[in-house]
C-alpha cells in the first residue's frame, strides 16, 4: 500500500525544503546533483550524474532511504552498501519523522550517505 495522498503532499514539501539545502552549487548542478523520489511507502534519495560516456544521459545513484512503517508509524532508516543492497542503518534504525530522518542524512556521523 503506497503512502495516501494527504501524507504524500506533506512529504513532498519536506523534501522539497531538505534536498534544497543540501544541494551543490547551482554551477556544478550539471554535474552532480541531489534527488529523491517516492516508492510505496518509501522515499529514496540519490544523487544524479551525467553517464560518463554518455554525459547528456543523466543517471541515479541512490545513498539513502526511509520506509515508513505503519504499525509503529516509524520512519526505518537504510544505507545504500557498495554491493547495492539496502542495510538498516543501525546507529539510529528508526525515527518518528522525516524531518530527523533528514537531519540524520546531513550530519551523516558515520559516513554511511556520504562517504
């Protein structure tokens, strides 16, 4: 069951204002830039890069990702590893809302978003 659609016009605003913040430069936004779409119940961040032999194709690469849960009506937070599978992020593997599922992305303490 995917998000319902008063939730998804607040999601969309908090995104909005977060991924605003965070990204680069406006002259290197060709190059690399930041994103997020909404699957089901999840919103997944990625960053966005020209194909390297190709550089008009832009490509996703997705870092970061949130689910939310409705039994617990929790936010579960998930790192993209480098064999591209999704793992929790165990130093804080749920939060109540996007706004600190955010805050853990920007601060990114262990370098698991980020690098």
């Amino acid at each position: 069951m995917s998000l319902s659609l008063f939730n998804t016009v607040d999601i969309i605003e908090i995104m909005e204002n977060a991924i605003e913040k965070m990204r680069p430069p406006e002259d290197i936004r060709d190059k690399l830039d930041l994103n997020y779409r909404i699957e089901n119940q999840s919103i997944i961040l990625c960053e966005v890069r020209p194909k390297f032999n190709d550089p008009k194709t832009k490509m996703e690469f997705d870092f970061a990702k949130t689910t939310f849960v409705k039994t617990t009506n929790k936010w579960r937070i998930y790192w993209m590893r480098g064999n591209l599978k999704w793992f929790p992020y165990d130093p804080e593997k749920e939060v109540d809302n996007l706004h600190e599922f955010m805050r853990i992305i920007q601060e990114d303490k262990y370098h698991c978003f980020f690098g």
